[in-house]
C-alpha cells in the first residue's frame, strides 16, 4: 500500500530553512546550502537516500517551497529549478491563488491547488497510484500535514549546524509519536533517521 512521506534536513534546533526567504537567498538569509551540504558534496554516499527522495509518483509543495514572491503569480517564474525540475511526477503546489497547470521537461507538471491540504492529497493519491505521496516542503506545509494526522512516514537527515532562527519543523504540531524505523546512520555532514508516523 502506498504511503505519505516526507524528507526534510534540518538543523539541530530543528530549522528546515531560514527567514526572509528571497530570489537571491531562496533557503533565507544566511542559510544557503549550508543545510543540503551532504546532497551536493557526497552524493554517492548517500545516493539511495537521493533516490527515495525523488521516487514518488507525485508530490505536494507550499507556496512558498516553489517561489520567493507572494500574491498574485508572477506568471514568467517557473520554480527553482530551472525547465527540468527533479520532480519527474505530478506537483500539487498549495496556494491561495489560482494559476493554471505548468508543464515542464522531464515529466514534471505544477498543478497549483487552492483548496487545501486535502484536497491536495486526494489529486497526488489519484495520479500516484500504487506509488507514494511525498510531502516535499517545506516546513508550514509538513507541519500542516502532520497535525492533521495525514503523514505516514518522515525521513530527517539532521545537519550538524545551529541555525537560532527561521521556520521550524514540528511548530504547531501536538500529540504526535514517531516510531524510529531502522537504524539511524549517517556521515560528518548528516544524519539520516527514518520515523513512522503512529496514529
């Protein structure tokens, strides 16, 4: 049966992205790679984490996790990632306003959903199939989706960095138990820790 995942690199203090998010700075102010590190310095060592990653048969986003700017849509952003975003698969963007799908190269189209969270994931299951639904980011949404007890499976790789400041992971976030799965592992720039979601 198909699951709802997450993965998400998080600081010691539990910060998945600084604030002030912008075009020049997209994971906040100060922050830069210094989250993802492990991704791009030793991907062969953690290359079936990478994989899982982008394994999905679709995908659900915040607002915010796809671009810098709020209210209307800048209609000429097309995400982060330039015409072949890593996706492969179907992404349900969260938003309050409306904008038609965008088709990308490699099989990525942005669907952008303005009728929450479950709705959300009704439109991810039905184009997943048998495959998983992962929840990509970033924190509100995460958070969102685990309060909601709709989150099967959290993947955390933990950056050895104190941040002090920006959006947390968890916040908002009450009587929820998570049940380690596996043996946590990692290298001097992650650790890598797999939780089910107990219900």
């Amino acid at each position: 049966m198909s699951k709802v995942t997450c993965d998400m690199s998080m600081s010691l203090d539990g910060y998945v992205t600084g604030l002030k998010q912008s075009l020049e700075e997209p994971f906040g102010e100060g922050v830069g790679e210094r989250l993802h590190r492990w991704m791009v310095e030793e991907p062969e060592r953690h290359s079936d984490v990478l994989d899982a990653i982008v394994a999905a048969g679709a995908f659900i986003m915040g607002r915010n996790m796809f671009a810098p700017s709020r209210g209307a849509w800048d209609l000429e952003w097309r995400g982060w990632w330039g015409e072949e975003p890593p996706y492969h698969a179907p992404v349900f963007v969260l938003t309050h306003h409306a904008r038609e799908p965008l088709e990308m190269k490699g099989g990525t189209t942005f669907h952008f959903v303005t009728e929450g969270i479950e709705a959300a994931l009704t439109r991810a299951r039905e184009v997943a199939g048998d495959r998983d639904v992962a929840i990509a980011g970033g924190a509100a949404t995460v958070n969102q989706y685990l309060a909601a007890g709709l989150l099967d499976e959290l993947r955390v790789h933990t950056v050895p960095l104190i941040l002090g400041r920006g959006e947390r992971l968890f916040d908002g976030v009450e009587d929820t138990e998570l049940r380690p799965v596996g043996d946590a592992w990692g290298t001097e720039l992650v650790t890598h820790v797999t939780y089910q979601v107990v219900r």
